[in-house]
C-alpha cells in the first residue's frame, strides 16, 4: 500500500486525542551476537552505550506520556535485539520509571536469548515481568550454528526450566524452520523437546532472506519444501491452537492488540508508535512515528522522530489483511458494498466465514491473497 513518510521538528499543529490505555513497547537495541538472518535494529558493538541509552529512553517516555497524556499501559512488551543482554539494574530504573502505570497492565512481556541466568530471570520476574520470550529457533546443534545462534540446546532447555522455576507461567519459544538444514526428522526432534518443557506458547517463522542481513541475496540458505512446511505447522496444531499465521497457543495479550488496530507507545531506538490524532480543518488522521534507529543518533536526541501519515484506505486494508492473519477477524462495516460482494463470493467459497458483524479466515496462509482480492 501507498503511504507517505514526511519529516517533522513539531507537532505544535495538532491536537492529539487523550490515550486511555495503550500499548507500550521498548526496544532494546543490543546484542551478544548478530545472527544471519536477523534484520531487526540490533547491534553487537555498542555496548559501551546501555548506560547513556537509559536516559534517552527515560527522556522518550517522559515526553511521549506528557504528550499524550497516558494514565496508564494496556500491555507491555520489551523487544529487540536482546533485552537479556542489559544488566538488572537497567531493569530495575527502568521499572521504576514505568511503575505509576502499571496498575492494570495485563501482561508485560520481556524476549530473552535462552542463556540468561537464573538470577536475571527471577530478577525480571519479581520487577512484574509475567511472560517471557526465548529466541530459541532450534534444538539441533548444527543448525544453531549455522543460524549463528550463541547457545546450545542443552543451555536452552536449562534455561527455560530455570524460567519456570523463577515463577513464570507463560512462557514461548521462537522456532525458525524452511531453512536448507530442515527435514523430518530434525524437525520431529525439536518438537519432541517442545514437549517435554513449560511451553504454553510456541512463535514458527518461516526462515527470510531479507536486506540488510548477513544471508542477503543469498537463498541456498532456505529450502522451498511445501510440504514439508504444512507437516510441520500441522505437527505444532496438534500441540498448540493456532490464533495467528505464525503463533500457537495461550495468546500474547500485546501482538493481539497491535492486530486488533489499538494505539501504542514505540519507545527506544527504531521503535514504531501508532497514534490516532485530530487536526484543524482534517476529519481524522492516523500515522506511525518511527525513532531513529542510529542509536548513537538517538542518545542525542529520543524525540526526533519520522512520520508517516496513512489515509483510511490505507487503515481498512491493514485491518483487513491482519484480521484474516489472526483469530481477531475484521468488522464488515469497514468495507464498501463492492469489497462486501467480493467477500460473499469468499464466503461461498467456504475460504472465509462470518461470525456476528466480523469476517474470518479460514485459512491464516491464505491472508495476504485474500486481502488483495477484497480491496483492489
């Protein structure tokens, strides 16, 4: 979809709407090890930095909380990079900050790599952190390193029993697959060990070679085994409810919402912010800010951020696309009476359903073709 990016000193113009209770998502920036195919704002050089990177989040919160004038968060989540990585008592100052507004926050969410020590995760655990995230992506020992994973199998099963022990009842893995290594039996090992451990959420991603990555342009590294890739999604169905394209399980109470189209705070360096605002002589407008992902760049200055401003068209296709990704569905009322026809003749099909005033999928993988075929 079309959209327009357009830089801004000031926001002097506009009057933005009081946010009840958004989401609230902090980006961590640093890590031990960059792997392969990682394209996310991370960055394994720049450690000398976590100090001075508090006070610019700090800096961010306090504008961002003032502007918008929030009371308190919805759900949290603290993503990266690898936010295992920053040491307790970043944690501890930061949740200080965030304490006042946390009083009816749902869930607040933190990744981890599966090497963190027990301490750190009770630590965490205590600060009010109940849902943990472990990039695990595999249990097979080659293939840990050939995705230049910096832990074992045998320290990542370790790590996440110490994650139970530490009191955290939900608790999901990352699992990457389609990756040139991948069959069935390498597959069917790491299920079985998914079995054996406190999962109550697993995250498949289907292994990208996207830009900007060690791996870029170079895709002997992912293998195309369609059928494969269906096994597979069906082998964790039977373990876990699938609610998303790539999720399974107890559902994360945050990503629902991004899905579900709410607002949030993106605080930190290359974190993104979805805000809906009202502005003189304009009906409505939604935009996304983006941080700078430079993080030196960001120290400087957390508050200079890119705006991208996205017209109604663009909001119903978003909503329609992650709707039918997700269990979340959309509202048919957003659609006009030409895209209803389209979505009947999907219905009749049996390739959606309707339930109450809400369309669903009934295939997630179909999403994208589906979308494209409602709204032209």
């Amino acid at each position: 979809m079309e959209k327009k990016s357009i830089q801004r000193k000031s926001n002097n113009n506009y009057k933005f709407s009081i946010l009840k209770s958004p989401l609230l998502y902090i980006h961590i920036p640093f890590c031990d090890s960059k792997c392969n195919y990682c394209a996310f704002n991370s960055y394994t050089n720049l450690n000398h930095l976590k100090k001075d990177y508090f006070e610019a989040v700090k800096k961010q919160f306090l504008h961002d909380i003032e502007k918008f004038k929030v009371k308190e968060f919805e759900t949290v989540f603290i993503g990266g990079g690898t936010p295992s990585t920053m040491p307790l008592p970043f944690y501890e100052k930061l949740f200080k900050l965030l304490e006042p507004f946390l009083k009816n926050t749902k869930e607040i969410t933190i990744e981890s790599n599966p090497n963190a020590s027990y301490e750190w995760l009770k630590n965490i655990k205590n600060f009010g952190v109940n849902r943990i995230s472990f990039g695990v992506q595999s249990f097979n020992g080659e293939k840990l390193k050939f995705l230049n994973r910096n832990h074992s199998s045998k320290l990542a099963i370790n790590t996440i029993l110490n994650a139970k022990k530490a009191g955290f009842e939900n608790i999901n893995l990352d699992i990457i697959y389609a990756t040139v290594l991948d069959n069935y039996e390498l597959l069917k090992n790491d299920l079985k060990i998914i079995d054996s451990l406190p999962v109550t959420h697993l995250s498949a991603y289907s292994l990208m070679i996207e830009e900007n990555t060690k791996w870029e342009g170079d895709y002997s590294k992912r293998k195309d085994d369609e059928e494969l890739e269906i096994w597979f999604i069906k082998e964790i169905k039977k373990r876990f409810k699938q609610y998303e394209i790539s999720n399974f399980g107890k559902p994360c109470l945050h990503n629902l919402a991004y899905w579900e189209h709410k607002e949030y705070l993106g605080i930190g360096s290359g974190a993104v912010g979805f805000i809906k605002s009202k502005k003189c002589k304009v009906k409505n407008e939604n935009f996304r800010y983006y941080t700078q992902t430079d993080v030196n760049k960001y120290i400087k200055n957390p508050t200079h951020y890119v705006y991208e401003y996205l017209t109604d068209n663009d909001i119903k296709k978003e909503k329609v696309l992650l709707g039918l990704r997700s269990i979340t569905g959309f509202e048919e009322d957003i659609l006009n009476k030409e895209e209803k026809k389209r979505v009947e003749i999907l219905i009749n099909e049996n390739k959606l359903f309707k339930k109450e005033s809400k369309i669903h999928s009934n295939d997630f993988l179909l999403a994208d073709a589906l979308s494209a075929y409602i709204i032209e």
